[in-house]
C-alpha cells in the first residue's frame, strides 16, 4: 500500500532517454514519493503528432529503461483506452486503485500552463491530484496570469504552490529521433537496452536495423 506519495509521469516517451529517468529521479527526490507511474500516451486531444513507435513498443522500451527499478512501474491505461483519452481519465482511474487518501502528484511541463484551461474538466482534475509544473532552472518562473478568469483562484493558487525548478536537461526525444535518422551515436543519451532495442526493430530510421 502506498502512503508516501504517487507520481504520474505522462509522455509519449518516443523514445524514452535519460533525461526523462534524470526528471523522475528528481521528482521521487523532491517530492518525497514512494512510487512513480511512467504513463506513455497514444495521442494527446490537444496534439495533432502520433508516436512514430508503436505503444507496445514505447511500453517495452520503457520496461528495458526501468528494469529492476522497484519505485517505478509503467501504465497502459492511455494507449489501451479507446480515443479520445483525457487525463482526467487516467487520474480518476488511478485514484479509485490507489484510494481517496494517497498523496498523488501529476508532473506537466511549464509550456502546458497556457493550455490548462482547456483541459477536460480541469478544475475536477486540479481536485483530484497537484499538478506539479517543471520548468527549467535558471529560466523564468510560468505566469499563471493567463488562467485568470478561466480557473477558480484556489485552483491558481495551488497551481502556483507546486512550481518546481528542475535540473536543466537538454535531451528531447524528437533530437534522438533526429540523430537516429541521420546516422549519429546516440548511445549516451538513451539506457543501453534502449538503444539495443531501437537497433533492433529499426526504429526512428536507424540505419542499422538488426545489428547491435
């Protein structure tokens, strides 16, 4: 059971890379939490990109990057659940598994603060779980200026509380697909297994599909 705290890590994880294991680290750190849920997406509502991989093979990825990491687990709930799939979704469905009581914390990126508004049932969502908003140190601190009017003064305010500056990580998914396509080493940005398994099933245009 747990008591600590659950943290919801949302993405499209296409692929997963250092840099979101360096951000979950942090976050379990931070926020003291006993458990994190990597929670890969099919397609945002909001978004009109699809995953170049598949979701079995971004889960499987996820699996190799996490492997023998007790405190994280991975969720299948977006990419199984038929379209559209909202957030609120998943947080009510992982609020009624791990109950009414445990501290549950849904990390968001700081360029997502001027889209919350338009999120489904946001308010509800704000009242089930704290949206933590990560933004890089050394960077300005989100304005929640423009929320004003559209979400309810409590919720900006609790918005406002759970700020976190993280460690600035300067690794993005949409990079190593890049570096993938054209031919580039990108072994240090992703865990070993990771990049075995992208050679593997030739993903992102890499060159060398079954060779590692």
């Amino acid at each position: 059971m747990i008591s600590q705290g659950l943290i919801l890590f949302g993405g499209s994880f296409d692929p997963v890379h250092q840099g979101h294991l360096m951000m979950a680290a942090f976050a379990m750190r931070y926020l003291c939490a006993e458990q994190l849920i990597f929670i890969p997406a099919a397609r945002s509502p909001l978004k009109t990109e699809v995953p170049v991989a598949s979701g079995q093979q971004r889960m499987d990825m996820i699996h190799l990057a996490i492997e023998g990491l007790d405190c994280y687990q991975v969720s299948d709930c977006e990419i199984i659940r038929t379209q559209p799939s909202y957030t609120i979704d998943t947080v009510s469905q992982l609020r009624c598994q791990y109950g009414p009581t445990v501290p549950m914390y849904l990390l968001a990126g700081a360029d997502i603060v001027s889209e919350l508004a338009r999120w489904c049932r946001i308010e509800e969502l704000l009242d089930l779980c704290r949206i933590c908003i990560l933004y890089r140190a050394g960077f300005d601190i989100p304005s929640f200026q423009l929320l004003e009017g559209k979400l309810s003064p409590r919720h900006i305010r609790q918005l406002a509380e759970d700020v976190i500056a993280t460690p600035l990580v300067d690794i993005s998914s949409t990079q190593i697909r890049e570096k993938i396509a054209l031919g580039l080493d990108v072994s240090e940005l992703l865990a070993p297994a990771v990049w075995e398994f992208i050679q593997k099933n030739g993903l992102y245009g890499c060159r060398n599909p079954g060779r590692f």
